[in-house]
C-alpha cells in the first residue's frame, strides 16, 4: 500500500514539475495555497454570521431592510475580483450581484447590519493573498 502512495506522489510531483518548467501552469496555481487559508480564516466569521441569520430568523421580529450596495474596490485583476465576491457572498445575508473594474455589487438582507470594516479587512486580505498579480 505504501509502495503505491509513494508511485502516485512521485508521478503527482512529476506532473507539477514538468507543468512548471514548460509553463503549463498558471497565476492561479501558485496563488491557491494561499486562498485556501483566507477561505479557512474566514470559517469564523462566515459560522457566526450564519447563527446571528438563524437567531433572527427564529425571532421573527426583526425588520429587514434588503438593499442593493455597492463596494469600491482597489482590487485589481479579473481573478482577484472573482475571489473577492466569492468571499463576500460566503457571508450569510450578502451576494454578490456583479463583479467589475470599480468594485462589488452586493444584495442584503438587511442593509444596517452590512459591516464596512469587515468589508475593508476582506479587502485587504484578498489585496494580500493575490499580491496583485494580474493586470487589470
């Protein structure tokens, strides 16, 4: 059994290595490590976000006011735009509608509890984990 996992680790680095030195592998593959720990750090947030709906959904007397809001970004780069709205969507009560040059549009649920710092960390975060390396 360990003969075959070692095959297929090695036939797995072979494949990578080759894909490396013959450019066959992209922005996206070396950035993917480090998206995974954003999309891991974010568990927290995206958990407590998920039980603060639920309480207030069991409440019921809560008012929602949905609403339409729009993101400036700095964010440059159509992948690293993509990662930004994919991690704002994960947020209970928060979609991403569009994805342009100038930012994210964002539908929710209730617009007074839209958190603009939380916003601007993810931001940053993302700002970070891509490095900017595609053109805009």
């Amino acid at each position: 059994m360990r003969l075959k996992l070692a095959i297929g680790f090695a036939a797995a680095l072979a494949c990578v290595l080759f894909a490396l030195r013959f450019g066959g592998v992209g922005r996206g593959f070396s950035r993917a490590p480090r998206l995974l720990i954003l999309r891991l750090s974010r568990a927290g947030y995206v958990a407590r976000g998920a039980v603060r709906t639920l309480k207030a959904a069991i409440s019921s007397d809560v008012a929602l006011t949905p609403a339409l809001v729009r993101v400036r970004s700095r964010v440059g780069g159509a992948g690293a735009r993509a990662v930004l709205a994919e991690l704002s969507s994960a947020a209970p009560g928060e979609v991403a509608v569009e994805a342009d040059a100038e930012g994210v549009l964002l539908h929710v649920l209730n617009e007074d509890a839209v958190d603009a710092s939380a916003l601007g960390a993810l931001e940053a975060d993302v700002l970070a984990a891509v490095r900017q390396e595609e053109p805009a």
